[in-house]
C-alpha cells in the first residue's frame, strides 16, 4: 500500500472519494525553497553604505522609465486611432505605467512640449490604419524594448537587474498578448 506524501488527509467531500489533502504540496514547498534561496543570493541593490545607489544605476533606471513612458505613448496613440482596442489594451497600459513608477517615473504618459522648445518631446508615434498592423506595431514595441532591457542586466546589480528581469518578462508577455499568437 502506498502512503500519501501529506501527512494530514481530513475526510472526503460529501458526494466525493477523494480525501481532501493538507498542507503544501511537495513541489509547491521545493519551488517555494528554491526561489527563496536564488533571491538570497542576490541582495546588492547598487546602493553604497549611505543607502545611495550609484550614478550607473540612477542613470539607467531613469533611461528604463523614459522607456515606458515612451510606451505609454504609443499606447495612448493606438488607443486613440483605435478606440474598439481599448478594452483590450488599457491592462496592458496600466501595467506600463506601473513599470514606469517603478523605475521612478510618474508612471504617466509624457505631455507634449511646444514644437521648437527644446525640451519637446516626441510627437505621437503613427499609428497604421487597420487594427491589426496596429497591434503588431505595438507588439513589435513591446518586444525591442523588452530586448534592450535583457541586454542591460549587466550593467545593473542585484535587485535592479531582477526588476530590470521582471519588467522585461513582463514585456515579452504583452508582445505576445498583442501579436496573432496572444489572440
């Protein structure tokens, strides 16, 4: 006879045969150990001992949340030639911006400056007509930056570059939910 691996079974459901299982399941708990001891591993987050993080690191997060907000942007510019896609876009945008916030941007799209000041922003990107051409250009977005993100983990440390990760993951998750695949 073969035993169960939980410890505790308390007695099945009316109508079922099944025991009900306690507890975590073994693998929950092996995953659960290995993530804890990964992210044990790597507790520099570029900050010196005054708690300061260092001018690299200043610099390419402010890069990362110029990044998104350049993605709200096109977001913003797809959502307004496209208003049928809206539903479908605005979780993904509202991910974005909180990427944004978390590289330390305000986690809103940039506004437009007056043409010839020299801090004008870039005008609204050009959204392609049909829907389609446009979600595949939004797709194709989403997957450039998710790139250059992966690309700079070796310039940031520790718990930047798992943010730098994570973000990056997460980008590669919206291409794929934008691209004929995702539908």
């Amino acid at each position: 006879m073969r035993t169960s691996a939980v410890p505790f079974i308390l007695p099945s459901r009316a109508g079922s045969d099944r025991p009900i299982p306690l507890g975590p399941r073994r693998r929950a708990v092996l995953v659960s150990a290995a993530g804890a001891v990964l992210l044990a591993g790597c507790t520099d987050d570029g900050a010196d001992a005054s708690g300061k993080r260092s001018g690299a690191v200043e610099q390419a997060r402010a890069r990362a949340a110029e990044d998104s907000a350049e993605l709200l942007n096109r977001y913003d510019a797809v959502i307004a030639a496209h208003p049928a896609l809206a539903d479908r876009l605005h979780p993904l945008r509202a991910e974005v911006a909180e990427h944004a916030k978390a590289f330390g941007g305000s986690g809103e799209r940039r506004a437009a400056a007056p043409s010839g000041s020299p801090s004008a922003s870039p005008k609204a990107p050009e959204v392609p007509a049909d829907e389609k051409g446009a979600l595949a250009q939004l797709a194709d977005a989403e997957r450039q930056l998710a790139d250059g993100r992966r690309t700079g983990l070796a310039d940031v440390p520790g718990e930047q570059a798992r943010l730098f990760a994570s973000v990056a993951a997460a980008g590669d998750a919206h291409a794929y939910l934008l691209s004929e695949a995702g539908r």
